[in-house]
C-alpha cells in the first residue's frame, strides 16, 4: 500500500501518522511541496495520483486545501486512478453563529466539496474519499488553554482505522470532538 501524506511530518497530525506509517511520502514546503501555490498543488497532484491513499492533512489557508482536493481529484479523473482520498477537516464547520474567522468557511467549503466529490465517487467513478473533521487538538493547546484538547496521535489513529476499513464500503464523514463536559473527563 503507497501512500502519500500532504503534511509535514514533523508537526501535528503528519507527525504522528509518520509513526504509523514512516514509508509513507510526505510533501510540505519542507519537502519541495508549497501545497498552497497553484505549481505546488500541481506538482502533488501529478505525484498523488499514482498512490493507493492519499491523506491531506495541512492545515492550508485561504481555501487551498479545497482547491488541493480538487487538483487532486481532477488528475486522478483525468489518468483514471482510484486511490482512497481522505481529508482532514475540523469541526468547526458546524458552528452556526456569525464569525468573522475564515477558518470556519474554509472548512465548511471542503466538507460540503468532499462530501460533494465523494457521493459522486461512490455512484460513479472517481477516488473514494472520507472527510475527518477534529475538534481541538493538542498541538493548538497554548492557543485555547481552557479546552480539552485530542492528542494528535489519537487523530491519526483514527485516521488509520479509516484506511484499515473493507475497500468496498466508504466512510463519507466523520465528526469527533473532545468532551468539553467534564462529567465525561472523569
């Protein structure tokens, strides 16, 4: 199984899913990858699309993390490849209030287009593709210093037990938060 990790595996997620799977190809500025330039998305694209998974999990601003899932996607249409595409998102996309953060929006824009690019996988053609969204985790702790937090490798736990499931069966999304009630904390 090949797989290519948009993250740098020396920070979050990408960090603990390299000691899950350190054969895996990791692409991020470090790496030569500037998955939020529009050569940089082109370039993963080109290289993802021979792979059997393909995790993005940089938290790209500015919507390109969308804009890398479809570069991505695309290209595995164009050649006719169909890797398992799981992205990572946050659950902040379900926050119903009024926000001026454009966080929020970035990630409402890819769960709608992953959740959009994935039923269309499942009756039809096309990578298969999983949205994990995560409530806070602990390497923003400093950030939000009152909240419980997830720890990153418990994220990437997650995200193996999505690859670990049967080839035939497409977990569309996921949402996981970390219990704020301290009843649950016990």
């Amino acid at each position: 199984m090949k797989i290519i990790i948009g993250g740098n595996k020396n920070y979050g997620v990408a960090k603990e899913l390299f000691t899950l799977y350190p054969n895996a190809d990791f692409c991020s500025r470090t790496s030569g990858y500037d998955l939020t330039s529009n050569q940089g998305q082109l370039k993963f694209s080109e290289t993802a699309k021979d792979y059997d998974i393909i995790i993005l999990c940089s938290a790209l601003w500015k919507f390109n993390q969308t804009v890398l899932l479809d570069t991505v996607y695309k290209k595995c249409i164009e050649f006719q490849t169909t890797p398992y595409i799981i992205c990572l998102g946050s659950t902040t996309d379900r926050v119903k209030g009024g926000k001026t953060w454009l966080y929020s929006a970035e990630k409402k824009a890819l769960r709608d287009f992953s959740n959009s690019l994935g039923i269309n996988s499942v009756w039809g053609t096309g990578p298969k593709i999983s949205l994990i969204s995560l409530g806070t985790l602990d390497v923003v702790q400093n950030k939000h210093p009152d909240r419980r937090c997830m720890k990153t490798s418990k994220a990437a736990e997650y995200i193996k037990w999505l690859i670990d499931q049967p080839k035939e069966l497409c977990i569309n999304e996921i949402s996981i938060d970390p219990m704020q009630n301290l009843l649950w904390n016990n």
